[in-house]
C-alpha cells in the first residue's frame, strides 16, 4: 500500500462500482418480492398461521450466516494453506464473517419473534436456539479476535485458526434438533428423505428469500472486503507517516 | 392479519439491521476513501 502524495488522485467514491450497483439493485428487487410473497401473497400455514410468515426472513437468514461461516473457513484455508499468503483471502474472510454475524443475529431476532407466538416465550435453553447463540458469540469473537492489534499477517493467522476451529459448530447446531430432545422443530426443506413438506407458494416465497438473502450477502461481503482493504491502506499510512513524523523529531538538534 | 404486530415486527427488525449496517459500512468506507490514493483502490 503506498502512501498518497498530495498531487495523487483520490477520488471518494467509496467501494461502489458499476458491478455493485447493479448487485444493489437486483437485492432491492429481492427484498421487494420477498416482502410482497411473505407478507401478502402466500397463505396462511395450517398449523403454524400467519406466523409462518416470520419463517421467510428467518430461514434464509439463518442459512446466509451459515454460508458466510463456511466462505470464512474457506477462505482462511486458502489465506493458510497456499504458499503466497495472500491477504485478500483474509479480507473476504473477515468480511464474511462480519456480514454472517449480522445474519445470525438478524436469525436471532426473528426466532425470538417466532418463539413468543408459537411457544408463548421469547426464549428457552433449547438445543437449537442455544447451539446458535453459542455460533453467534463464537463469532462475535473471530471478529475481536480480529481487532487485537499486530501486523495484517498476524491478524490474518490468529484469525484463520479461530476460523477453522468455529466453522466445526455449524454441524452441531444443524443436526442438533435430531441429536436432542427439543422444541424447535426439524428441517421441513433440507430433509434427509428429500421430501419437501410445503404448499407451492410457500415454498415459492422462501426461494424468494433466499435468493434474496443471497443478493445482500454477496453485495454486503465485496462493499465490506473493499472497505477492509482501505482501512489496511489507511492504517499502512498512518504509521508510516508516525515513523517519519519520529524520524524527522530524531533529526532536530537535541533529537534522541 | 393476525399478530400482525410480531410478523411486521420480524421484517422490520431484518431489514432496518441490515440497512442500519449497510449505512454505517458505507460511511466508514466513504470517509476513509477519502484518505487513500485512486491506485490502490482496484475497483474504481
């Protein structure tokens, strides 16, 4: 990264460019459709009523973080594992990991949500729900782990570890409604059996959302990557400029 | 629609997380753009 000199053009654009503007777009697109089936179109569930309408922001919700958990395992093998260490696999790890914290907690939220009409209280030690919120505050903590100071080396090794050790939790908080006697009921998509247990439009407005949910992920994790390598180069120039800034106070008469 | 509260609630609490941290993201990014030069930025 090199240090902007006063006739460098430095434009303030931000992270946005054409690619992302048309990624932002389609995800508004998304989102509209997502809010017209979940909330207007699709009907009521037999058992569950309207609450089911919850179910179309929390699935896909909870599906992106896992994926935005597995991409930064990925991506941390690769940043570890292959000889040019590049940190570019660093930053879409850690930008992934941020963007599925947000989704997990959005997960979370709406579950309460869910939980208060459907079992009477917001929240209960059930397998599922604690396993996730174990998930959550893992990652919560990949991303402290990111902050502890150091060179961007360092960060991205300490990092990459916390990465590979955390995505093992994801098996046991999928699986966990089988492993465990619980509330939270099992897979009515993903099932073993490969029988979707849905009504057409029901099923129709989940794809919806996620598809969606796809769109904002893959367009929050590049504007999050991108502003991840100018806060490297930022950093870069600030402590190049300190160290000069000391060796032209070293240079000064009575300088040490 | 019944509980409309709770279901209104749920995408309200998706979309106003997620639009809260898209904004905060884009600022920070703007505001450090600023301080970083045109060559190091690959994507404009």
């Amino acid at each position: 990264m090199s240090i902007p000199p006063d006739d460098t053009d430095i434009t303030t654009a931000g992270t946005s460019s054409a690619a992302t503007r048309l990624l932002g777009t389609l995800a508004v697109v998304g989102v509209a459709w997502l809010v017209a089936f979940g909330l207007l179109f699709s009907p009521a569930d037999r058992d569950q009523r309207e609450s089911v309408r919850i179910m179309y922001v929390h699935v896909p919700s909870a599906w992106l973080a896992y994926l935005a958990f597995i991409v930064t395992a990925g991506a941390s093998a690769l940043y570890l594992f292959r000889a040019a260490h590049s940190l570019a696999w660093d930053r879409l790890a850690g930008a992934s990991a941020e963007v599925g914290v947000v989704f997990m907690g959005i997960t979370l939220l709406t579950g309460m949500l869910w939980g208060r009409l459907s079992w009477g209280v917001f929240w209960t030690w059930d397998a599922r729900l604690t396993t996730t919120a174990f998930l959550f505050v893992t990652y919560v903590g990949y991303l402290a782990v990111r902050r502890l100071g150091g060179t961007h080396q360092q960060r991205a090794r300490r990092s990459a570890a916390v990465a590979l050790l955390g995505v093992l939790e994801i098996p046991l908080v999928h699986f966990s409604v089988r492993l465990w006697r619980n509330l939270h009921q099992e897979s009515t998509v993903a099932r073993p059996d490969g029988d979707v247990k849905m009504d057409g439009l029901m099923l129709f407005s989940l794809v919806v959302g996620l598809v969606a949910f796809t769109l904002l992920y893959v367009w929050l994790v590049i504007h999050r990557q991108r502003a991840l390598v100018l806060e490297d180069a930022a950093e870069d120039h600030g402590l190049e400029q300190a160290l000069s800034d000391r060796r032209a106070e070293a240079a000064l008469p009575g300088g040490r | 629609m019944e509980d409309a509260g709770f279901i209104i609630g749920s995408y309200v609490v998706t979309f106003g997380v997620i639009g809260a941290y898209a904004v905060a993201m884009l600022t920070r990014a703007r505001r450090l753009a600023r301080r970083v030069a045109d060559e190091d930025k690959p994507w404009t």
